[in-house]
C-alpha cells in the first residue's frame, strides 16, 4: 500500500516537537496517522526505538496536549525496517492545544488557530453557538411580544413546531434555549428584540445600487429591524432596483421574469443573516451594479465547512443555531444545507450564468445577468442573424457554418463573415481549423459543452 502526506497522514523522520502539533491538529480535525520513520518524500528511513520508547512518546503527547490525548500505538515493517504509526482520534471535546496553541489540519500540513476558529469549534463541540449567549444589559422588556407571535403563528403553519394556544410567548423561547436565566440570548434580541442596533449595531443590511461607472451611489439604504424584517425589506430594496419583464404564456396572467430569479437572491439574502459571523463590526452588503448582483456577509465560512464542499452533498454547519432554529420553524430555510443548490438550481432554471462563491475578507454570492440575451447583443452592435446564432449555440451548445447558414438563409461568405466577428468580439470561439468537425461555441465554455 503506497501512502502520502494529506490532511490524515503525516510522516516523520524522528519524534519531535511537531509531531504534537500534528497530534494536536489531527484530534481537532477528522483524526490521522503519523508515522514516525518516514521521510516527507515518503521514503522509508526507519526509526530506533528503546524499550521505554513508546510509553515515553504517548506520554509526551498526553502532557503536552489539553485536554490530554491517549494514543494509540503500533510498530510495523515497511521495506525491511521498523516504523512507529502514532493514531489520534478526533477528540470530541475540541479545540485539543498543543503547548498552549491550537492547530487545525488543512491538507497535508498544520495551520494555527485564529481566535474566532477557536470559538466557534468550541461552541461547536459543546452543541452550542455564540447567539446562545445571554445578551449584557438586556432583559425580557427589551423583546417585542408582536414579533414572538407572529413567528408562533408561522411555526404552528409549517407544522415545523407544535406550539399550543395557551402557551406565553416567553415560556416558548425558554424552550428553545432563546432565554436564559430570564435573561434574553443573542439569538431572541436579533430576533425578536424591539431595537436590536443598540446591543448590536453591525446587525444591519447595506443596500446600494450603482451606476454605470461603478462608483456613482443612485439608492442607498441602511436596513434594520429584527433579522427577519431585514430579510423582507432588504428584498424590497432589491426588487426596487432590478428590472421586471412580463411574458406572455398563454396562462390568463402575465409571467414576471426579473433580471435575477427573486427565489434565489432571497436565499442568498437570508443565508447571509442567518449564517454571517455578528462578531466582526460590518453590515451584511448587497451591491447591485449595471450586469451583477452581489449579497456579500463578513466572516468566513462557518468552521467545519470548506468552499469547495458547498457544491457537493453537505450536512448543515451552523455558525449562529438560535438564528436557523427560528428560520427552520418558519421555514425559511432546509436543515441540510440545500441553500446553495436552490440558488444554483434556480439561476440555471433562468437562463443565468452559474453565480460567483467566493471567500474573500467574507463570503459573496455574485449573481450575474443573462449576457446573451437578445437586448445585450443589439446593443453591442450584433445583428439579427448574428442574435440568431447565438441562441442556437445557447439551445445546442454548438453550431456549424452549415448549420448557421440554414438557420439564417444566407450563403457561407456571409456566414463566416458572421461569425468571425463573434469571434472577434469574444462571444464564441472556434473548435477545428477547417473541414467536417469544426464548429463554435461560447467563449470559455468547455470543449464538450451540452448547452444550458
């Protein structure tokens, strides 16, 4: 079996001091092996060992690590020569330090904590979050009763929470965790309190729209409220700014198409409160520019859950659990973490560009306009045949000179003529040089692409 360095493997040519930090790491990331005897290349060295060896080593790890780690090791043969496997486990109360830091595996080498990591996988490990947290200087009178009943109301119709009629609005956040010690948490002020911004002034919503040059303010608002009001006139603020079209279906009312699907600029919306680190003093932005859309939230992605495992089959990791409970009853949002296929699912649905995830000093959702559309390509100055040809490739994913010159009724000196100037306006590109098998895509779609 040929092994190499990755986030569950570590080799070392003798035991030292990293070997702690990668017991430490690996027991606050999924666990690992570190086997003491081999080379970073992966060659085998092999390793001496006294009789006191190995107890001497697991000690060494149990005293230098808090809480104290139990090893488990082994001594095998590789190539003829002895090799130390020290296994660690995930630890189940985290973080695991190591003289006093805390590390994390991240690929195949250790990465030191920062503050707020350490945080959240804390309140992680212990089933809790930071909104959990009783608020300084608040008290019951601070929360709005008419919010508490509006979100029983909605809870009893998702048929998400049973709450029955008689029962006080208080005595049902108890329940839930939202008070403590008749002391209101961060989640039931964001939630339900009557001025959230005086206990916490970034929970706000920052909403612009630009002009043309991108830097020319033409609407501006500061959102605030209760998380839940913001939501709803964030959106409002949004469907103010963006263009609506009604189509006709054939259906006795007219069919809405806005420029971005409202379904998935509200998930965004409200994945950016819910999930949003509150620690770091900046509004959730929303940017809406001249071709693009962008719902921006500060902080990382919660820990636990990396960008690349979002476009894959993931559990829900929750950075702010009083936040989702309450959108879960109300059901704003899936406990299994489908926000960002609804997001993808419904910008595909219509026509869009797959949106822009990114993580950058926060985490963003660029939406971006239908480029292709017959209104962008007239005013970039294409004509009616060239508009046809695009569509064609947008319904088949490619086209022929042939086909383009059947689609369009002209002859092939036109047709090429055409299309070279797509080419040169970078819409499409060509794929073979002359004879059968040559055609045209769009500019930058893969070679195999199927169409949209």
């Amino acid at each position: 079996m040929t092994l190499h360095e990755s986030e569950k493997v570590e080799f070392k040519e003798t035991f030292d001091r990293d070997t702690i930090i990668t017991a430490s790491a690996f027991a606050n990331t999924s666990g690992g092996s570190i086997f003491i005897g081999i080379a970073d290349n992966g060659g085998v060295v092999g390793t001496l060992i006294g009789s006191e060896s190995l107890k001497d080593w697991s000690n060494t790890i149990s005293q230098s690590t808090e809480p104290h780690l139990i090893p488990e090791i082994e001594e095998i043969t590789r190539e003829g020569k002895l090799v130390v496997v020290i296994h660690i486990k995930e630890n189940p109360l985290k973080p695991v330090s190591a003289k006093g830091r805390c590390y994390r595996r991240v690929g195949s080498g250790n990465r030191v904590m920062q503050p707020y990591e350490i945080s959240e996988m804390h309140q992680r490990a212990i089933g809790s979050s930071w909104d959990f947290s009783p608020v300084p200087h608040a008290t019951l009178s601070d929360l709005d009763l008419d919010r508490l009943s509006f979100y029983i109301k909605k809870a009893n119709e998702t048929g998400r929470r049973d709450i029955a009629s008689d029962e006080s609005s208080l005595n049902v956040l108890k329940k839930i965790g939202l008070i403590r010690d008749n002391v209101p948490t961060w989640a039931a002020v964001m939630l339900f309190g009557k001025n959230l911004q005086i206990f916490l002034p970034q929970a706000t919503i920052h909403c612009g729209l630009f002009g043309s040059d991108e830097i020319s303010v033409l609407d501006d608002r500061m959102v605030q409220g209760s998380v839940i009001e913001q939501v709803d006139d964030a959106m409002e603020f949004i469907r103010k700014n963006i263009r609506v079209a009604f189509v006709m279906t054939g259906e006795p009312e007219r069919k809405q198409v806005w420029d971005y699907p409202v379904e998935a600029l509200r998930e965004a919306v409200i994945n950016a409160v819910c999930h949003r680190d509150y620690t770091i003093s900046s509004s959730v932005e929303i940017r809406i520019m001249e071709d693009s859309l962008t719902v921006w939230s500060p902080g990382r992605l919660a820990f636990g859950i990396t960008l690349p495992e979002l476009f894959v089959p993931h559990s829900s990791v929750l950075r702010n659990k009083g936040v989702a409970q309450i959108f879960y009853d109300i059901a704003w949002i899936e406990r299994w973490g489908s926000g960002i296929q609804k997001i993808r699912t419904a910008c595909a649905e219509a026509g869009l560009p797959e949106p822009v995830f990114q993580e950058e000093q926060g985490f963003s959702v660029v939406f971006r306009k239908d480029i292709f559309n017959a209104e962008a390509l007239g005013q970039q100055g294409l004509n009616a045949r060239q508009i046809q040809a695009v569509a064609y490739i947008r319904e088949h994913g490619k086209i022929t000179n042939s086909q383009f010159q059947i689609l369009a009724s002209i002859k092939k000196r036109q047709a090429t003529k055409d299309l070279t100037d797509l080419e040169e306006r970078q819409v499409i590109s060509r794929i073979g040089k002359t004879g059968k098998g040559t055609h045209y895509i769009f500019k930058g779609a893969p070679k195999e692409h199927k169409g949209q």
